[in-house]
C-alpha cells in the first residue's frame, strides 16, 4: 500500500493557504509544517481550557486531562511507559537540564563518549562536564563520509565510560545511525545511552522500546506538533539521576527533568500527532491494535515514499562538478534531508532558488562540528534540502529544476 499523498497534504492547512501558493517547502528539517489536528487541539485549548489545568471545575478538569492524554498515547506510541515520556520547552534545554543531573551523578575520573556528527544540542552540553572533572571522548566521523562506524565506538569504551551520546541521524550528514547496534555495544560495555532523534523523528515516530536506548529525544515542532522538546528516559536510568525538579515533584518520573512549568496548551495539543499518526494508519488500512504497531505502519508507510522521492534528488546532485554531497547518496541508507558543500557561500545560493519559488536555507544548522569534522568551513555553510513524507513529486520536480539553473 502506497501512502496517498492527496490524503496526507489534505491534512496540512499550510498546503491550501493561498501565500504559499507555488512554493515548494524543503526546509522541513528546520521545522515542519504543522497538521490540522495539532492546529484544531489549539486552537481548543486556546478558546476553550486556558486556564490553570488539573482542578475540579471542566475548563480545567479537561485541559490536564488533554495533558495527559498526549503524554500517554505519544509514549504508547515511542513503546515506552506513560511516565517515561517528558515535554520540556525545546531539545537543547532538555539536553542541558539532563546534563545537571549527570554533571551531580558522575564522579571526577569518569568518562563520557560525544560525537562530531551531532548537532551542539547533543555534544556542548555534555563537553562542558569536562569543567567537572568527567572525561570527554569524542567518536569521531570519517572526514570524506561523515560516516560514524560502531567498531570505533568500541575502541573508545571501558569500565569509566558512563554515558554514550549520539544522534539517530544528524541533520547534516543525514545518515541513519543503527541505533540498536550501537546501544548493545554501549550497554555491554556499562555505559547508558543518549539518542538524539530530532532529525529522525519527523520520518516517521520509532518504537524507542525496541530500539533500545536509554534516552531519546525529539523536537515536536518537527513532527508535525507544537514547538515542544519530548524526552524519553527510560526508568532505570531516569530514578538513578538526581531530581531537577522541585524536591515535592521527584517521585513523579515524568516531572524530574523538566524544571520549567509546562506549556499547558502545547502539550495538550500534541495529542494532535497521535491524532495525526491515527488518520494516516486508518485511511491506509493498517493494524487496528496496538499504538506501536500502528506506529510502526506509518512509519514504514512514510519512509517509503520519502526512499522513492529522495533517490532521483541524490542522482541529480551527487555528480556535479560544483557540489559536495555530505552523508550517502543512496536513499535508503539516510533520511531526506540532503546538505550541499558549495564552491561559494551557500546562503546566496538559497536567496536565488527562493526566486524558484524554493523554500530552502543555507549554513551551518547549528552543525559547526560536523562541518568542521568533514572540512566544510561553516561560515560559507552549506546549502540544505529537506522534504518529510508530505513532499510531492512535483515538488521534487521543482526543485531539481531550480537547481539545474542555479548551480
Ligand atoms: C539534530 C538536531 N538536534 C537538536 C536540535 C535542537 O532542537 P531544539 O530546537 O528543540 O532545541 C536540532 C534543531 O534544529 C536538530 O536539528
């Protein structure tokens, strides 16, 4: 069963809105569109719950119970517990209110394993423990490639070795790490694991249950949601770190890392994704039972229209004299977002395929290491394409015309 595309962009009030009529969005990986059952739960909760939730009387009664809600069924369908699932305003402030609770949980002498594939959300953070005392180790990518290759990961791993962290696919280099391969490797060395999946999630939720790692983190504001940070930690791991909450809210798992007072309404409206991941998986015909499952539909359904559409963007890229693709150029092996060194400044080069009606960007993305890792100087950045399962052929046709005249 193909994914129907008229279906899916009917879903998206951003597709029919007459100012971005002609525009073709490959801007995904910066932050999607937003569905209509993100917008609707909202605008409700807006209009209707938006006062002080978890009282008695319904305003509120309905706004906590919205809450919770989303908390379930999106960690229903992560395959992970109810109260192991968190939202916390953004990725990069979860990352670092987690990196306090490892900073008091590590001992001086002790290690920790970063990357230079991630984005600084998932590297800075944990290289500052260094002030501390920890030992930072950095598994580092192939300078041709970006390519992270596991059997290095080994070589870096002993009994001081804590924590692991490393990114699903980085939003540059685009390819998909294997998640669990590299989790048993680290857990059969005693290390947890940290998963940054913010420039994977957007195509399609994982099962981060059977994927395996101890935390994983992602961006709703680029999976169709609201502009929340969601965090999972699992519980053997997330009862050893120390409370970052207030002390009263410690014996709540979900509320022990997530300082700050909850985005009432976004929260709520996340809910709008599992509404969304539930449209698509009835309309498809997919499994009735079992909200991983139906995870696991979607996702599949979405990745293989995004394989289709991603291999003849790569083709007509990967060749040209002028350009330097970064990560693999085969489909399958990566996620559609595709970064371009340049033989000149990449913004300008964004400016002129916005005249193509190309909604695109280019820099660094917050990628300076990996950047720097593959020898691109991230002041002239890269150009970047970046399209979701919503993307049309058209679409696709648009921008490889675009770039046939500008490159
Ligand atoms: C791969 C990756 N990780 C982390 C982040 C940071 O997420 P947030 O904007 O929620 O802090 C981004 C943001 O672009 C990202 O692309």
């Amino acid at each position: 069963m193909a994914l129907d595309t008229d279906f899916v962009r009917a879903q998206f009030p951003a597709f029919a809105e007459p100012s971005l009529q002609g525009q073709a969005f490959f801007e995904n990986a910066g932050g999607s569109y937003t569905c209509r059952q993100v917008i609707d739960r909202l605008t409700r909760f807006y209009t209707q719950r938006k006062v002080q939730p978890y009282a008695s009387y319904d305003a509120s009664r309905l706004g906590g119970e919205e809450m919770d809600e989303a908390r379930v069924r999106m960690a229903a369908l992560l395959g992970v517990e109810k109260d192991e699932l968190s939202f916390g305003p953004s990725t990069t402030q979860n990352t670092y209110v987690l990196a306090q609770a490892v900073r008091k949980w590590m001992q001086p002498g002790e290690a920790i394993v970063v990357t230079d594939q991630d984005h600084e959300a998932n590297s800075g953070p944990w290289r500052r423990l260094a002030e501390d005392g920890i030992e930072i180790r950095e598994w580092r990518i192939d300078p041709e490639t970006g390519h992270l290759d596991p059997e290095q990961l080994e070589n870096l791993l002993d009994e001081k070795v804590r924590l692991v962290c490393f990114p699903h696919c980085s939003n540059v280099v685009a390819e998909i790490n294997p998640v669990t391969e590299i989790t048993a490797i680290a857990h059969a060395a005693g290390a947890f694991v940290c998963v940054d999946g913010v420039s994977y999630a957007p195509h399609g939720f994982p099962d981060v249950g059977a994927l395996g790692p101890d935390i994983y983190l992602f961006s709703s504001y680029k999976t169709y949601g609201p502009h929340q940070g969601c965090m999972v930690i699992r519980r053997a791991l997330g009862e050893l770190l120390p409370n970052q909450g207030h002390y009263f809210n410690g014996d709540t798992l979900y509320k022990r890392f997530t300082p700050a007072g909850p985005d009432h309404a976004q929260i709520a409206a996340c809910a709008g994704m599992a509404d969304y991941v539930d449209a698509l998986c009835d309309h498809h015909g997919g499994p009735v039972e079992g909200a991983a499952a139906r995870g696991a539909f979607v996702h599949d359904l979405m990745r293989e229209q995004e394989v289709a559409l991603l291999q003849p963007l790569l083709d007509a890229v990967k060749d040209r004299n002028s350009v330097r693709l970064l990560g693999p150029d085969r489909a399958e092996l990566r996620a559609p977002t595709v970064a371009l060194s340049l033989d000149r400044p990449a913004q300008p080069v964004a400016a002129e395929l916005a005249q193509h009606g190309i909604m695109a960007d280019g820099g660094d993305f917050y990628a300076v290491r990996p950047l720097a890792g593959m020898g691109v100087d991230p002041a002239r950045g890269v150009f970047r394409m970046s399209f979701t399962h919503y993307t049309s052929k058209a679409e696709i046709d648009q921008l490889i015309e675009a770039l046939d005249h500008v490159l």
